[in-house]
C-alpha cells in the first residue's frame, strides 16, 4: 500500500528491489499481492466505507470482529472468481 502511495524512500525501493531479485518465490509472491491489491480495487468504496464506519472502538466486539472477519474472507475469493472467473481459487 505504501508502493501504491508513493510512500517509500529511494533507499527502500531499492532494498525492496533487491528482494525482489534474490527468488523467483519473492517475485511470485509479489505478483499474487499485486493481484489481491487489484481485486481490493474493484470493490466498491461505500462498501469500505461501510465497513469501516462499523468498526468504531465503542461498536466492535470479539463477536462483531470476527463475523466482519468471517464475511470478508468468504467475498474476496468470490470477488476473485467474478473478475478472473478462476474457479480454482474458491
């Protein structure tokens, strides 16, 4: 996210980009990420909105938190499957 924002120092690009460059695993990991970032995109923002505004300090329980948690990660691979239609992923 720091990336996206433009939020790094020359030398962290570069220490990133030497991590990059150290396994091909790191750059297939990287790649997936960017991947999930993209899908995290194509959700509508009053839906973040929505959520977040859910999750004041006086609003959230143990309960609350993980039911969000629980629905969060049912739609991500379902979004997934909408915008790349990769069945192996649900």
């Amino acid at each position: 996210m720091r990336f996206q924002a433009d939020e790094v120092s020359p030398a962290e690009k570069q220490t990133f980009e030497q991590w990059l460059n150290e396994d091909a695993l790191h750059l297939a990991a990287w790649k997936r990420a960017e991947e999930v970032m993209q899908t995290f995109s194509m959700t509508p923002s009053m839906v973040g909105r929505h959520t977040l505004s859910t999750l004041s300090p006086a609003s959230i329980t143990k309960n609350r938190a993980l039911r969000l948690l629980g629905i969060a990660s049912t739609m991500m691979p379902l979004l997934n499957f909408l915008v790349r239609g990769d069945v192996s992923e649900i």
